[in-house]
C-alpha cells in the first residue's frame, strides 16, 4: 500500500503542474489570438482547467485516504515487503460454482432487459422475470438435490 500511497502523491502533484500549464496555454492563446472577433472568447478555458484541477484534487483525496488507512493498520502488507512470496497476499475470494448455469440465464435476462429499454418496453417485460428467476435459482442452488443440507 506505501506504493500505492506514493504514487497518487505524484499522480496529484502532475494533475496540479498540468492544470497550471494548462491555464498558461489557455491565457497565452488568449492573448495570441485578441484580435479575432470572437464575442464568446474568455482568457481561461474553465472546463479543462477545473476537470485537471479535480483529477488532482481526487489524486490527493485517494492519497490521503490509503495514507490514513496504511497507517492505522499498523502492519506491512505482503505487496509492501520485498521478501514475501505470492501467496502470502492471498485471500478467501468467496465460493464459486464452477458448473452453475444460473449467471448464463442472469446475465441473458439482464440482456433482454437492457435491450427493452432501447427496443422496446415489452423486451424487458420479458426479461424482467427471466432475470428475477435466475437471481433466485442462483441465490437457492444450494438448497435443493443433491446439494441440499
């Protein structure tokens, strides 16, 4: 994580001198440019000065964020010791059905439902249950047959 923490400390510090050379570039053009009839000109362009400006603000945001919480852990992470192996960063991911067909037909109403709402309204009528169906088939597999306890 102490990588982590650096590297948005540097990515905010780059956000921060490319909005600064942005507003140069903005005002430079401006006043290269003072004698063409354009009303709606303004000095700075304001939407990618305050979009960069953000970024950068977001960058020191997720810093100080990992800053915090890499201090209050109290320990080194495995990613942040140069001595430990793959497998000491390891964790429980969950338990997963390998020969589940349930996401198949969730992710086919998902689709009906997405495409209703750009065809037509019916569509999703359609995929509406097929996708509440596998939602609960995928959430109870585990309760019925061969598999119930």
């Amino acid at each position: 994580m102490g990588a982590n923490v650096k590297l948005f400390w540097i990515l905010a510090g780059f956000f921060f001198l490319a909005d600064a050379i942005y507003i140069f570039w903005s005002l430079n053009t401006y006043w290269l440019t003072l004698g063409t009839p354009l009303e709606t000109q303004t000095p700075v362009e304001w939407v990618g000065t305050v979009g960069i400006a953000l970024t950068g603000l977001l960058s020191v945001l997720i810093a100080f964020y990992l800053q915090r919480l890499h201090s209050a852990q109290g320990g080194e992470l495995p990613e942040d010791r140069l001595d430990a192996n793959i497998d000491d960063g390891d964790a429980e991911q969950g338990f997963f059905s390998p020969w589940s067909w349930w996401p198949m037909v969730l992710a086919f109403g998902a689709a009906l439902v997405f495409l209703g709402l750009a065809v037509g309204v019916w569509v999703a009528l359609i995929g509406g249950p097929i996708a509440f169906i596998a939602i609960v088939g995928w959430v109870y597999e585990y309760y019925r047959l061969n598999f119930a306890r």
